[in-house]
C-alpha cells in the first residue's frame, strides 16, 4: 500500500513540475497588453486562425501538385477565403 502511495505521489508532482514549466510559455503565446485600451486581450483565435490559414495553404498546394479534382481544390479555396474572412473581423473586433 505505501508503494502505491509514493509511486502516486511522485507521478503528481512530477507532472505539477512539467506544467508549471510549460504554464509561461502557454500564457505569453495568448495574452497580449493593448496599450490603446490599457487591458490585456486574448488573441488566442488570431493567432490559431492564422495556423489553420498557412495549413489551409499547404494543402490546396499539395492538391494542385497531386492533380487532386475541381471540387477538392474548390473546397481548398473556400476555407482560405473564410480563414482570411476571421482573419479580417478579429482584427476589425482587436480595433
């Protein structure tokens, strides 16, 4: 019993360890001091809306290299449209 125990005590603070190391990097990826409107905001959609848009890219690249059909390279296009379409009214929100 007391081995089970300390093998679980040391699982739950080894894994508080590893978080508490990846906690700052996570925080400053998303939280952003806007200095025109002193209070912090999350840019967090931005940021992810922009990662989807450069994968979106990626793959209506690789389809067109792979011969892939109209309706796939249509759909491709599509979502980059509405990826660059969040893209403009998270900004316009940010202003």
């Amino acid at each position: 019993m007391t081995r089970r125990i300390k093998t679980i005590l040391i699982a739950t603070f080894m894994a508080g360890s590893l978080m508490m190391q990846a906690a700052p990097a996570v925080a400053k990826d998303y939280w952003h001091w806007s200095e025109k409107e002193h209070r912090w905001d999350h840019r967090a959609d931005l940021r992810s809306d922009r990662n989807d848009l450069v994968e979106a890219r990626r793959q209506l690249s690789y389809d067109r290299k792979h011969h892939a059909g109209r309706r796939k390279i249509a759909e491709d296009e599509a979502r980059i449209r509405d990826l660059e379409r969040d893209i403009r009214e998270d900004r316009r929100t940010v202003r």
